[in-house]
C-alpha cells in the first residue's frame, strides 16, 4: 500500500510539471480509498496537497464502503480538507447485499453513515441500486424510505447494469437473470416520486440533492469539462484527447518504480464524437441538451419523440419528460440515429 501511495503522488508530480493546472474539484474514489490504513491515506492527502494547488478547489469528495473508516480516520479527512463524503450503502436489506456480494450489514452501513455525520462534513451522499436479482419493488421503495429518513444531503439511485467480465453479466447470459425495461421504470419512479415529495431536487438521472448540495465534480463530467485521473485504469480528458493508464496495479507499480509513462494510447476526440458524448451526457440533466446541437435531419426525430410524450423542448433546451426519463440512452440514440423511434 505505500508503495502504491508513492506511485500516485510521483504521477501527481509528472503531471503537475506537464499540465498547467487549475482544479475547480477534486474526487477520490474508483475504488475505496478507505481501504487504505488511516497512515497511508493521510500520506496520500498530504502528498497530495503539497503536490498539487488545491486552494481553489469548491468540493473535495471521497468514497467511503461502510466499515472501512473510524472516527479518527473520518477526523483526519476532514481536518485535510475532504468537505463531501460518498457512501456506498446501496441497500439496506441483507438478501439485497449479499445478492451484490458486500461485505457489510445494513447496521454496519447505518453506524458509519452517522460517525460520518458527526465527522462534520458539509455533505454526504448515499448511494442506492435498484433492479437487483430477487429485489421486490416494495423492498426497493423500504430502502428508499429508509436513506430517506436519515436525512442524506444527496442520494444517487443507480440502475444495475450488466456490464461484461463480471459475474452478473455471465449470469445474465445463462439465463439466471433477466433485464426488464417495465420493471426499471417502475423502480426508478418509485424512487423518484419519494425523493422528490421528501424535497431533493432531481438534477440529473440518477441524482437527487437538498438545496445547494449538488456534485459540482459529477456535473462537470456531464457538461463535458476536462478532468485529470491518476492511479491504475484512470481516465482524463484534456483538451479534446483522451486516455486511460495501465488498468493493472501491479502493471502501473512497475512503471511508476521505473519512471516510465503509465498512460496507454489515447484518442483524440473528434467534434462529432464530442457533439455524440453531448447528447448522451446533457440529456439527463435537468438542464437539457441545447436546442441549436440539433441538426436539421434530426428535427423530425425531436418531434416525434415530443409526440410520444417522452420530450419536451423548452427554453431553447431539449428536456426528458418524467415519461422519458428512464429512456434516456434509448432517446439519445435515436435523436442521432436514423429515423427509428425508441
């Protein structure tokens, strides 16, 4: 672990003399960072401030798994400036977690969401899933209720996703499990009818906060801004030219100790693959996609889909409607597709 802590802090440095650089945030997380022993991170966020020119930073976050922080770790990230905290509870059911493979209990997950809170940091967001293997509706809007009830200042409600080399993608494909369209809309207006009546305002597909709680870093993702990820398998975008490093820990250890280049080759990102990444990106906002992206051959496809209720376009923004919502890469699609309505 120090070694992998050294590693980083040595790319932070390579970067810094590389790139003029200026962070409006910062995000510590692709992992759990808590994971490492309260001595290594604190040398990671010292390390990390002395590198790097922090000052300007509005939001500094970090993903913590219940039962991987104390109160004393909690005390030293908020004494390094950590001011926003993202907790991975995901379901407070035990049939739920285990289906999902976590190591914790929903009474771990509830203690270290309240030392969270008494660490004093300006905010904290949960994070659900739903459309879980055996998860029953009604269990899903429990777990809803539930976060709810604990006051969070901001929950991200995530639909699963069968992504490949993972178990539930294999399971997936055996016939174990079963994707379905109906039942994802149901969950996720379930969720989105009680978090909106309990007064978070949704901001973006998956995201709902109080007032003046909104992930400033995850908006500058979607607004299509550059960002700069160190460690194993991180990606960035500078400038219209992406890459990702080494997605190998023992792979980038060995680099770093060598002094070479961690990053594999990238991409640069054409205009129409940036107009592309817009649509997918800006759609699921509350803002929208801007009305003047749309090309005169795909006007006819913002009509029809304003027909069939699933758009709106409004303040020169196209807006998914609550209908649209859980359709967002179906919608995006065919606004740049060929015709084909969703």
């Amino acid at each position: 672990m120090g070694e992998f802590v050294e590693a980083v802090l040595s790319e932070a440095r390579r970067q810094r003399e590389r790139y003029e650089l200026n962070f409006e945030t910062v995000y510590l997380g692709g992992g759990t960072p808590t994971a490492l022993s309260e001595t290594h991170l604190e040398k990671l966020l010292t390390g990390l401030r002395e590198t790097l020119d922090l000052s300007k930073a509005k939001e500094f976050t970090c993903e913590v798994n219940p039962r991987t922080v104390t109160e004393s770790k909690a005390a030293m990230m908020r004494a390094q400036g950590i001011d926003r905290i993202s907790l991975g509870i995901q379901a407070w059911d035990e049939a739920t977690l285990k289906t999902l493979g976590r190591d914790h209990a929903p009474a771990d997950a509830e203690e270290t969401y309240h030392l969270l809170r008494g660490a004093g940091f300006r905010s904290v967001n949960v994070d659900l899933m739903f459309s879980i293997p055996g998860q029953s509706l009604e269990t899903w809007l429990s777990t809803v209720k539930h976060t709810i009830s604990l006051g969070p200042d901001h929950i991200s409600a995530y639909n699963l996703n069968y992504e490949e080399d993972t178990e539930f993608f294999e399971r997936l494909h055996r016939g174990q499990y079963r994707e379905d369209q109906s039942q994802d809309a149901e969950f996720f207006d379930g969720a989105l009818q009680l978090l909106q009546g309990a007064g978070y305002e949704h901001y973006e597909i998956s995201n709902y906060a109080r007032p003046g709680h909104r992930s400033v870093h995850n908006e500058s993702y979607w607004l299509g801004e550059d960002y700069l990820g160190l460690g194993p398998s991180a990606f960035s975008t500078w400038q219209n030219h992406r890459w990702q490093n080494v997605p190998d820990t023992t792979r980038y250890l060995e680099i770093m100790a060598a002094n070479e280049e961690p990053a594999l080759p990238g991409e640069h990102l054409t205009a129409d693959q940036r107009r592309t990444e817009r649509f997918g990106l800006e759609l699921r906002t509350e803002r929208g996609l801007p009305y003047a992206l749309v090309r005169e051959t795909e006007q006819r496809m913002v009509q029809i889909l304003q027909t069939e209720g699933l758009l709106e376009v409004k303040d020169d923004h196209i807006r998914l409607t609550r209908v649209g919502k859980p359709l967002v890469d179906s919608v995006a699609v065919a606004l740049l597709g060929d015709g084909e309505t969703v």
